[in-house]
C-alpha cells in the first residue's frame, strides 16, 4: 500500500477548454462577439455616429445590438444546459 | 407641503419598510450559522437574482453612471461588456464555487481556498485582502448615502446625522435577520431601483426633450464629442476599454460579498440561470443613465460635480413626490451593497478570524451573537471613515475591485482542475507581488500605457504564480482528488449527485 505521500498526483483534463461540441460552439461564438464589442473593431471601425440605427448613434446601436446577441449565447448555453 | 418634506418623508418609508422587512425574517431565523449566514443554503432563482444585481449595484453606480455618461459619454456604454462577462463568469466559477461549497460545508472563500491549498496562512491572508478592500467600499456607501439624504432634505438634515440614521437601519435589519433580512430587503431594493432609474430617465427625457429619440439628436447636434470615443476628455482609450472589462468583470466577483451568494443557492441550475439571465437587468440599467447623463450635459452642461447630475435634474425638473420615489431608489441601491458587505465581512471575521483562532469549540448560538457584534463593530469603524476622510483611505477605495481582483488566479486553481496544480506558496507569492504591482501603477505611477493598474497587477500576479508553482510543494494528492475530483465528477460526470 503506497503512503500518503508517494501517491501521484491526480490529473485531470484541461476545465477550462470545453468538451462537447456544443460548448465549443458556444464559447466561440460568445469570445467571437466579444471581440466586435472590444478594440480595435469599437475604437475604429465603429467609433462614429452615422449611420443611425433604429433613431440611435451607430456606435450606441452597434453595442446595444451585440450585448442582446451575448445575451441570447448565454440564455442558450444554459437552456442547452452545457 | 414643501418639497424637500415630501421627498424625504417617502425615504423614511422605505426605510420603515426595510425595518418591517428585517423583523419578518427575524420569525423565520434559525439561531445557527448555515441559516444566519447562508440563508441555509435554499436561495431560490428569484431571490438569488434580485440580491445579485442589487448586491452589484451601489450607489455610485445608480448616480455614478449618468456622472460618467455626462463627463465622458458614451463610452461608458462598455458596461455591456462586462457585465456579459459577469454572467459568463456566475455560470461558470460560480457554479463550481457552489458545488466545494455544498459537499465540503464551505462558508467563506477562505474555508475554500485554506481547505485546497493547506494552508491557514492563506486562510488569514485571503480574509483579511477580503475584508481590508471592501470595507473601504463601505465607505463609499455610507458616504453615497449621506448624500443622498442631505440632498433629498435640502441641506435640512445634515450629513453626518444621515450617514448615522441609515447606517443603523441598515444594521439593525441585518443583526435582527441576518441574510434572510438581507436578501428580502435586496429583493425590494433590486426592484425599487430598476424602476425608479427608469421612471426618471424617461420623464425626464420627455420632459426636456421630447423623448429618447430626440434626446440622441439633439447630443449629436450639440454635443457630437459624447457620442463617440475617446469622449471629450481622452478616457476611453482601447487600453482603458480593455481592461476596465477585465477589473470590473473579476474584481466584482472574486469580492466575498458575490462569492458568499454562490454559496446560498438551491441549486447549480439556480446559478447558471442567473449567470445567464442577471446581464439582461444589468446592461438595461445603463440604458436609462447614458439618458440622464447625456441629457444632463445639454441641460446643465457645467455640472461641478457630474455624479448629482440625477438628484439636481430630478429636483429642477419633476414634482417633489417622484423626486422622494427615485432617490429612494438611490437609497436603496447604497443600502443593498452597503448590508451585503457588512454581511459579507461580518461572516469572514466570525468564520475565518473568531471561530478559528479565538473560541473554535462554542455553540452556534454564540457565533451568531459575535457576528452581530462584529457587524456592529464594521458599521461604527465605516461612519468614522465617513466623517474623517483620511487621504490614503480615498485611494484604497479606488483600489478596492482591483485588490480583491488578485484573489483570482488561486480561486481559479481550486475551481478549474489542470493538469497544473498551483501551490500555497505560489498564491501567496503572486497575491503579494500583485498588490506591490497594484499600487505601483494604481497609485504611484497610474494606469502605465493607458491600461488600469489592476491589470497590470494581474498579470504579475498570475506570472509570478505558475513560476513559484511550478517550484514548489502542491497540495496531498488525497486533497486535489478530493476537490478536483469532486469538479470533475460534478461538471463532466454525475452532476448534483457527485456531491451526496
């Protein structure tokens, strides 16, 4: 019998990588909004007012529209229960 | 009747019905610490949800808001992104913190923590970063609070007996109900303050403007600056935008008071619905403060101190009964953070300091009167540091999210199995390095290449981490297959059945 102290180390696979094929779809979706809502897309290419959408600013409108398509990620990943 | 009368007479209200709200929970009270404490670990999706939002919104974040919308427009508007990132962040760490928190009877982030590194060193030091970086948060609260009556009153009721009057609510309901009494009152205020912001923004937006619609075009003729990045003063830089995303994402949930929630569910599935669905309340909050602020810089374009952007237009602009409606609401939003960290630490002094170090064999009953003490205690030193603000104390508030940030990288080697085991002495070597880096470029020589210093200090911290783990003693491996085994079993094996 080994003491306590010889046993190995348990190892485990990588928790911060996902393991289905559908988390995967989830976490780069989500990583790819991400990336439409941080710079250089927000500072440069969407940093301007026109055109207006929905009676809005562009860069106001641009945000608004991708934090409601984070949400739904979201809503979906745990509806998908992954 | 005059105005300042009506408005704050309707705060009093609310702060009766706080009162009220304390006592009922008191009746439901079971005189042990998982109950006191924890709620008995039976937060329900609705309950959980309110004392969330309302946990993570304070004052300075209902007046703060518009403050920054005026001054630096709609750059604030990068809010949605982190907070989306706090949900990412609740479904995923919060989670697992419920699940160690459940099988392993963990109240405090430091039994977590202490119990995966075997070490009551980290213990102390995770406790006392805890408490010594939020309990200066409960002086921007106090401070917010004071405020707010002084001016709902019209100067009538002077600040320091304001601070004093509220602070004793607030810890009366707390030591009565514990955090039963906490969470009904966050239920109230998280609802309070959501449609208090809201009736405002748009009365006030129609008033003046005609409406959201109008109110955009009327900034973009006037005040196009607003509209775009940086803002008038250069703030929102990519750097700035980056990484206020990675402070204000972490450091609001690694602080105890978010952590001792996960604690509290019913469920993981409880959690991970709120992970999914709490940036919806969050993100619409900014909705009607980027409509008070840039409204307030056409308005009252030369505002010395943007933060009251709110309260002034509402006095100027609205009858005195609403005025008394939303700033309760503001009341409310300081008051929700304010009793969740007094909890927050009341737990972690009990738990991580008394219980383990002074009086470790007494009854339940015992612990639950020292933690009412020690909340007493909190709530005297957080009116002091009201009255007599001292330099230093200004600038560890602004440290607060940044200095609890350094906390994440040991939580997330206990909550996300590798095949990399960070050690003791590894945490402890990067939480120290990364508070040294924090004040380096938080303080000393702030936000070097236009990214925050909690950044900076992060990324330190987390160097220094894996290269002292990667030389010293990992925990037993009967410890890491006891934790690690149970996330694995729990995320990827049985689920909820892996914790029995």
């Amino acid at each position: 019998m080994k003491l306590p102290s010889e046993k190995k180390i348990p190892q485990y696979h990588n928790h911060y990588l996902p393991r289905s094929r559908q988390g995967w779809i989830g976490l780069i979706l989500f990583l790819f909004l991400m990336i439409l809502a941080e710079p250089p897309i927000v500072t440069s290419w969407a940093n301007r007012i026109e055109p207006w959408i929905f009676g809005v600013p562009f860069l106001y409108g641009y945000l608004t529209i991708i934090y409601c398509f984070l949400i739904a990620v979201l809503i979906w990943i745990s509806w998908r229960k992954l | 009747m005059e105005p300042w009368v009506v408005a704050t007479s309707l705060i009093f209200a609310y702060l009766i019905f706080t009162l009220i709200l304390g006592l009922i929970a008191n009746r439901k009270l079971a005189i042990d610490m998982e109950d006191f404490l924890l709620y008995g670990r039976q937060a329900g999706f609705v309950v959980l949800y309110l004392t969330l939002v309302s946990t993570y919104f304070s004052a300075f974040a209902f007046l703060g808001s518009s403050g920054f919308f005026y001054t630096h427009g709609v750059g604030f508007w990068a809010a949605g992104t982190w907070t989306a990132m706090t949900g990412v962040t609740t479904y995923t760490l919060g989670s697992r913190i419920w699940a160690l928190g459940k099988r392993f009877g963990y109240i405090t982030p430091a039994d977590m923590l202490a119990d995966f590194y075997e070490s009551e060193i980290v213990r102390v030091v995770v406790a006392l970063v805890s408490v010594l970086f939020t309990i200066l948060y409960i002086q921007v609260q106090v401070l917010g609070l004071g405020y707010i009556l002084s001016i709902a009153s019209g100067g009538h009721i002077p600040f320091q007996l304001g601070t004093a009057i509220l602070l004793a609510v607030a810890v009366l309901y707390l030591i009565i109900g514990g955090l039963r009494a906490v969470y009904w009152t966050d239920v109230l205020q998280g609802v309070w303050m959501y449609l208090a912001i809201w009736v405002g923004a748009l009365l006030l937006t129609y008033k003046l403007f005609g409406g959201p619609l109008q109110l955009w075009r009327q900034v973009a003729a006037e005040r196009p600056d607003l509209l775009t990045l940086p803002g008038p003063q250069g703030f929102f830089t990519p750097g700035m935008w980056f990484s206020m995303g990675v402070v204000l994402t972490f450091g609001v949930v690694i602080q105890p008071q978010m952590m001792i929630r996960y604690y509290t569910a019913a469920s993981a599935r409880t959690i991970k619905w709120l992970g999914a669905t709490i940036p919806i309340y969050s993100i619409t909050l900014y909705i009607p403060a980027a409509l008070i602020g840039l409204g307030g810089a056409l308005t009252i374009p030369e505002m010395e101190t943007p933060d009251r952007i709110f309260p002034v237009l509402l006095f100027r602009y609205t009858p005195p009964w609403l005025t008394g409606i939303v700033l309760a609401g503001a009341v409310s939003a300081a008051m929700s953070t304010l009793d969740s960290i007094l909890h927050a630490n009341m737990t972690v002094l009990t738990r991580d300091i008394y219980q383990r170090y002074i009086r470790p064999q007494a009854s339940q009953a015992h612990y639950v009167w020292v933690g009412r003490t020690i909340a007493l205690g909190l709530v005297v030193v957080a009116y002091l540091l009201s009255i007599y603000t001292f330099d230093f104390l200004v600038l560890l508030v602004a440290l607060s999210g940044a200095g609890a940030l350094q906390l994440m990288p040991a939580v997330c080697g206990v909550c996300f199995p590798t095949r990399f085991i960070l050690t003791k002495t590894g945490v402890l070597s990067g939480v120290g390095v990364g508070l040294l880096v924090l004040y380096l470029t938080a303080i000393v020589y702030p936000h070097p290449l236009t990214l925050h210093g909690g950044v900076w200090a992060l990324g330190a911290n987390l160097i220094l981490t894996l290269i002292v783990s990667r030389f010293s003693q990992p925990p037993h491996p009967e410890t890491i297959e006891r934790i690690h085994g149970t996330l694995e079993e729990f995320v990827y094996g049985q689920g909820e059945k892996a914790l029995n």
